[in-house]
C-alpha cells in the first residue's frame, strides 16, 4: 500500500500529465498538453528535479552574502529581541533538557511560552540545541524561501502548467517583496506560514482530486507548524484563504452532481483544521488566554483604531505593482509611520496576473483566486476603505489583531497562480490584433511615466491631494520624487519585454523572463538584505556589562538612556525592568506608568521618577543611563527635550538615594553612568503590615505616602495575625534557574513575604513541600504568608499543561503522517 501511494504521488507532483482527461482535475478547467510550442519543448528536456535544483540555486545566490557563518542577517526585531530570546531558548534546552517556562530577564519576569517568545516549538528551532543561534536565523530565511519556490513549482505543476511557466512563476513567488522583505525586519513567523501557503493549497488540491483524508491530514501539519511559527495573525489569514479555496471545490463537486463527495470533503477539511489546532494547541491555547487576561495586547479591546494600524495605505497599494511609488525605508513617504518592508509583487507577475483573467480556458481558476485576490486586498487595506468595517464586526477575532496590511502576501500568491494563466493566454492568441490592447495599455502606462518626468510639478499635486497628509510626508515626496515615473516606466518595459517574447514565441522566451524577473525583483529585494558581523563581534561585552559582572548578587537594571529597546543584557543573564519583547503584563506597563503602550519606553514611564520606590520594589540596583547633568538650564529652549530630561534628572542626581558608581564606555563610543541605588529592597523581603486594596486602587494607594519597606498592598484578605513585636527577617537563596527558585528563610514571627517577581497564577510556591496560598501583592508582585521560625522555601511554574498539550502535538503529528503513509 506505501509503494502504491509514492507511485501515485510520483504521476500526480511530478507528471501531472500523465493524468487521463477524465480527471477530476480537469474541474477548473486544466487544459491538457496536447500540443506542445517551441518553449515547452525545450522546457521538456529538463526534469522537474532540474528546476528545483535551480530554484534551490537562486536562492543561495540571492542570500549569498549570509552564507558564511561569521556574519548574521540584519533584522531588525532579531537583532534587538529575538536573537537574545533564542540564545537562552538555546541555553535552557541544553542545560536543563526542557523548554523555558519563565523569562526572569525581561520586565521583571514574563512567561516564555505563554507570552509569545518566538518558534519555541517550530521544528526548525531545535537546531539552535546543534548550531548557533544566529547560523540557524540565517538559514531560517533561506530554506524558507526555497520552500516557498518549490512549493509554488509543484503546486503549479499540479495544476499542469507547463515546466517552464511553473519555474518563472514559482521565481516569481518566491522573490515577492512581500515575502523576501520580511528579512529586513525579522519577521521570521510570517515568512514561514507565507512559505507554506502554496504548500497547503497543494495538498488540499490533492485531497480534492484524489478523495483520500491523508492528504488533508498533511495540510494539517502544515497549519498546525504555522501555528508554532509562531504567527497567529497569519495563520488567521491562512485559514481564511483556504476556507475560500475549499468553498470553490466543494462547489464544483457539486456541479458534477458528487453531492457525497462534496460533503466527505468538507468533513476532511475540517478535521485537517482541528488536527492542525492540536498541534499547535502547546502554543495556541496557553498563550490566547495569557493575551486575553494578562497582555496589553488583548487586555480589553483597543478597538477599530487599534485594528486597522498598520494598515496598507493606497500608495503602498500601487507600490505593489509599481516599484517604489511610496518609497520604503529612508524614501518611504507613505501615510504609515515607517516602512521596513516592500509588498512588491513584480511587473511581471502584475502584467500577467492581470492579463491572466482574460484567459477562458482557466476561468475557474482566474475566478478562484480572483475572489481570493479581491478579499484579501480589502483586508490589507484595512482602514483605508469602509469595507474593513464590516470584517471588524462579522469575522470573529479579528478585533484582537492589527497590521492587516501582512494578508498582501494572499495577494502577491494568486496574482502568481494567475499569471501562470496569463502565459497560457499570451500563448493562445495568434493575432497581432489580439495583442493590440496589452500594448496599447504598455503604451499608457509610458507616456503616464514619461509625462511625471516632465511636469512634476503635475504629478506632485495630484499626489499630495490623494494621500500626502504631512510636511514630512511631502518633504521626504520631493527627495524621492523620482521613483514614481521610473516606476512607471519599468512596468510598461517589461510588459512590452512580455508581448514581444510572447507574440514571437522564440524559444528562449522563459529563459530570459527569468532572467528579467530576478533582475526586476532582486533590485529591490537586495535593498532589505543586510548584514551584520557575527554575534561575537556585535554583541560584545561592553563596559556596562563588565563591570556588572562583578557584582553575583541577584538584582535588576533600570536602562533609561542605553541600549533602549534592546534585550543585549539578557545574552549576559543580566536582568532588567525593560527590554524589547511587546507582550508583557498589562499590570506591568500600568505600574510603569504607560498603560496604553507595549514598549518599554523609559522617557515614558512617569510613576518610576515620580515614585522612587516602584523602582526599589523592582530589586533595582543600579542605574544606567548617559550621564544626566544636574543644571539643566542649556535644555530650556529645547521645551519637549527639557521636559522629558527634568524628572529623570531629579532622578539619577538625588544623592539620598544613587551614588554615582563609574562611567563607562558603551555602545558606539558613548560614556555610560551607573549609579547605585542605596535604598534598593533585596528579591525577597518580608512586612508585618498588610492592607487589602482592589484593582486600580491598590496602585493609587501605592502612590500616596507609601513604603514598601513596613506595608504590603494585597488585593484579598490575608488572615495575617498581627505581632507588635519588632520584625526580624533573613533569607539565602539556595537555588536560582530561568523558572524555578529555592530559597530559606527565618522569621522571628509571622509576616508578609514578598517575592520580587510578576505574580502570574502558574507560579506556584511551597513552604516545606506544601503548597501556600499565593497573593497579588504590591500591583503586580508576588507574596505569601510566611510562618514563625526557618523555613525552604520553591517557587516553581507549573508546566503540566505544557506536557500534555505538547504530547498532543506530537501524536497529531504521527497519526497524520500515518494516515498518508497507509493512504487513508
């Protein structure tokens, strides 16, 4: 029976062909190779294992430059998060042989699997057990778009679209700015659920034509690792696009009169979505209800604003088309705050996926992913058109996301499959007359170009009417102004390129579309793959951390002005108040000071300088910042500079409190201060007071003439009986890792004792082997009742969950490959 499958998978990925006409593929419409022209000939005399060899090679060639594993990608949310995360991702599996439950780095202390700390679970993560960190985040990007190149190439070839056409298409995927972009800011998640897009709709196809739930059971592996990636937002999308695509065949078995077979294939979609929900259950259910409880994410809902931020403005929409027209990066001057990547689809793919709807004898298949196209460009463009609304309100979950403009790469992927039909139109059409309105079209698309040469200041007014809004935006227009003709006058060349080789059908028609392809998209993809040198070049220990390491008591650190936004301290097991992550406590950013906000943005964090002592509660030590002078007069005239440098000054230069320890240097030859907090209180200490406020009310009691030394402030009676004796109080911690803390204490009598971390309802404590009752103490730490006399005290998280929904995940996996090797 395992022969029989890999033969049939044999006829059906590699020679469709093959296939009789009474196949049910011939459902969208296939047309079959019956008569070959010059350039399928010639594409027939390489093997498919031939242009997967190429695909293969063009992708190492475009990431040539990250291949050598002395330097690492530039990207930009790896290099300040996540490549920190992976290294002590990395670190606990080797050294303590299980999965981190705890990041006691970050933000005073954030869960690891709930919060989202990147692929923890994705397969491609465990080789950071093998390689180094950063050799694995480059070939993440590599092997990603390989597969998003060869997916897309058997995919089309299932299809049965020629060879060549396959190839081109698949080149032509593969590069999409919206997908090979995503290096640029480190958006490793979406370029592997976007990778697996044209995998999934080939192995739904293939369920659809062949009946057998093995094949949907595979689809569902997919989705479910898409799920670990671990991208949620994408994988909405995902879903999404295949629930319309399994719609359309469900339709067509209809229209055959197979009611029983439409009916079995909804049943087998299904479950391959709820196969693909337990695999990724060990990611998906543990942290939906942390963002729906705990994150300033989910916390409530941010409503329709939050929603569409990020949205993909009209401008960018004729970027996808028109290379540059709203510019990115430095010439970005589009109606988003910045722009880190491209959604550029290519002129050719453009050209041809819009001649491609032309083409009668694929209609089903211009319709399918037409409706897919036109769904998800209104999703993408989000706020910028009225229709979003209505998705706001009817698709269920949508509101907890933002960003809409990412769903482009659904775009970006059926403009590819039509295109493929466009070719096959080109083809068909054996008139010079037939060809006249594509070029007359070209023509048009010229002379638009050629006349934003000559009058800009035409093209400018025009522009600045429709989506300029600000003087940056229409400063940043004029410096770049000059890629908006020459955009259009790329488009139109290369379409004219497309009707020249097409009409004359010359036999090396695919060869050079190829080469026009690669050279039409890697001008612009190359522009977001960038370098760095290796980690033990680029993070090096610098001052700050040498003279930290000296001190191996535990305690935090307050960045104010260094390395903001940056987790380069978690790499030293340094442990900080901030850092980059977006997914920390809600209480946490309340406590701070900036409730509406998911960065640590220490100029913004009122209650720290206001209320000195949150920053003592935090078992903050030391201080780093720039050196901030006492006399700020020289500042007045710069008013928003000053009143952001006032409070912190009060800060750091109250010598009551911080004592100046050194200056040292820092990143980029800056002097950096450290200053010692005299008043900092140890990571466990214990009160004999107690008060119960509630919610909000505890954190305004707590700005009011309070002192964490002598009162807690818990939000459930205690049933602390009170001693008026004077408190003695001592502790040793025994045993400190990432998620599990041993320590003893002595008490001269009962007391409060408070537990310097985020309380979060999976940490557990024992008190000589028992469990204790834990309390929400001081807003957002952790307390406990503690008893007369010397007692061992275990903090531990509690990581059953994970275990059984893990061995979940694993089962999913094997039954479902099981149920294709048996050909289910």
């Amino acid at each position: 029976m395992v022969e029989n499958f890999f033969h049939d998978f044999n006829i059906i990925v590699w020679k469709p062909w093959r296939l009789n006409e009474s196949s049910s593929l011939n459902i969208i419409k296939l047309p079959m190779a019956r008569k070959r022209k010059r350039h399928e000939k010639k594409a027939r005399e390489f093997k498919d294992s031939n242009f997967i060899v190429l695909i293969i090679i063009l992708a190492l060639v475009y990431f040539y430059r990250i291949l050598s594993p002395g330097v690492m990608v530039f990207a930009t949310d790896q290099i300040t998060a996540g490549y920190p995360i992976r290294v002590f991702h990395a670190f606990v599996l080797k050294a303590f042989h299980h999965i981190p439950f705890w990041d006691p780095y970050l933000f005073s202390g954030i869960p690891f699997i709930d919060a989202f700390h990147g692929d923890i679970f994705y397969p491609f993560s465990f080789l950071r057990v093998f390689l180094p960190p950063h050799i694995v985040l480059n070939w993440f990007f590599i092997v990603h778009t390989i597969l998003a190149g060869v997916f897309m190439y058997l995919y089309l070839r299932l299809l049965r679209f020629d060879r060549g056409v396959s190839f081109l298409i698949a080149v032509s995927f593969m590069f999409t700015g919206t997908l090979v972009s995503l290096t640029y800011p480190g958006h490793d998640g979406k370029m592997a659920v976007s990778s697996f897009i044209p995998l999934v709709f080939y192995l739904l196809h293939m369920g659809y034509e062949k009946e057998k739930f093995g094949y949907f059971a595979l689809a569902g592996v997919f989705m479910g690792f898409g799920i670990l990636s671990p991208h949620v937002q994408m994988m909405y999308y995902l879903y999404l696009a295949s629930f319309i695509y399994m719609v359309f065949l469900f339709i067509m078995k209809f229209r055959q009169g197979n009611t029983s077979s439409a009916v079995k294939l909804a049943v087998f979609y299904g479950i391959a979505v709820f196969f693909s929900l337990l695999i990724g259950a060990v990611q998906l259910l543990p942290g939906y209800e942390y963002v729906a409880k705990f994150s300033p994410r989910g916390a409530g809902n941010r409503g329709y604003e939050f929603a569409t931020s990020w949205s993909l403005p009209w401008e960018d929409f004729l970027s996808a088309f028109f290379a540059k027209f709203s510019g990115f990066l430095d010439s970005y001057w589009g109606r988003n705050p910045f722009k880190l990547n491209t959604e550029y689809v290519g002129a050719l793919a453009g050209f041809l996926g819009f001649s491609g709807f032309f083409n009668r004898k694929r209609k089903d298949l211009a319709l399918i992913f037409g409706v897919i196209a036109g769904f998800f460009t209104l999703i993408a463009l989000g706020g910028f058109t009225p229709v979003y609304r209505v998705f706001y309100y009817i698709l269920p979950g949508i509101k907890k996301f933002r960003a809409p403009s990412m769903s482009f790469i659904f775009v970006a992927f059926s403009l590819n499959v039509v295109a493929a039909s466009g070719f096959e139109y080109f083809l068909s059409l054996k008139e010079s007359r037939d060809f006249k309105k594509f070029w007359i079209a070209a023509g048009v698309i010229l002379v638009l170009g050629l006349v934003g040469f000559l009058w800009k200041g035409l093209l400018v007014g025009i522009i600045k009417g429709l989506f300029v809004k600000t003087d940056r935006q229409l400063a940043v227009l004029n410096k770049y102004y000059g890629n908006i003709p020459l955009a259009f006058v790329r488009f139109s060349i290369v379409a004219a390129l497309v009707l020249y080789l097409l009409r004359g059908r010359f036999k090396f028609t695919i060869p050079v579309l190829a080469v026009v392809v690669i050279a039409d998209l890697w001008s612009i993809d190359w522009n977001f793959l960038k370098t760095l040198p290796g980690p033990d070049k680029y993070y090096a220990k610098d001052g700050v951390v040498r003279e930290l390491e000296k001190d191996r008591s535990i305690y935090r650190v307050f960045p104010i002005f260094y390395r903001i936004d940056s987790n380069y301290l978690m790499l030293y097991r340094i442990e900080s108040i901030g850092g980059h992550h977006g997914n920390q406590f809600q209480r946490y950013q309340e406590f701070l000071g900036n409730p509406h906000h998911f960065m640590f943005r220490p100029q913004d964090e009122p209650y720290l300088y206001n209320y000195p002592w949150f920053v003592d509660l935090l078992n903050v030590k030391y201080v780093i910042s720039q050196p901030i002078p006492r006399d700020l007069s020289p500042y007045r005239r710069n008013v928003e500079l000053y009143r952001m440098l006032y409070p912190i000054s009060n800060f750091v230069n109250d010598t009551s409190r911080f004592e100046l320890l050194k200056i040292v240097p820092g990143p980029e030859n800056q002097r950096i201060a450290i200053y010692r907090n005299k008043k900092v209180l140890p990571r466990v200490f214990a009160v004999d007071s107690i008060e119960v406020h509630s919610g909000k009310e505890a954190l305004e009691r707590m700005k009011t003439n309070f002192d964490p030394r002598k009162v807690a402030i818990v939000e459930r009676s205690v049933g602390l009986k009170p001693d008026t004796g004077k408190l003695e109080f001592s502790f040793n911690m025994q045993d400190y890792t990432p998620d599990y803390w041993k320590f003893e204490y002595e008490l001269n009598k009962p007391a409060f004792i408070v537990f310097s971390m985020n309380n979060y309802p999976k940490l557990k404590v024992y008190v000589d082997g028992k469990p204790v009752k834990t309390y929400q103490t001081d807003y957002i730490l952790l307390g406990f009742a503690g008893e007369k006399g010397k007692h061992t005290v275990e903090v531990k998280y509690d990581s059953r969950d994970y275990n059984l929904l893990g061995l979940l995940s694993v089962l999913t996996v094997f039954v479902s490959i099981a149920l294709v090797l048996v050909k289910v």
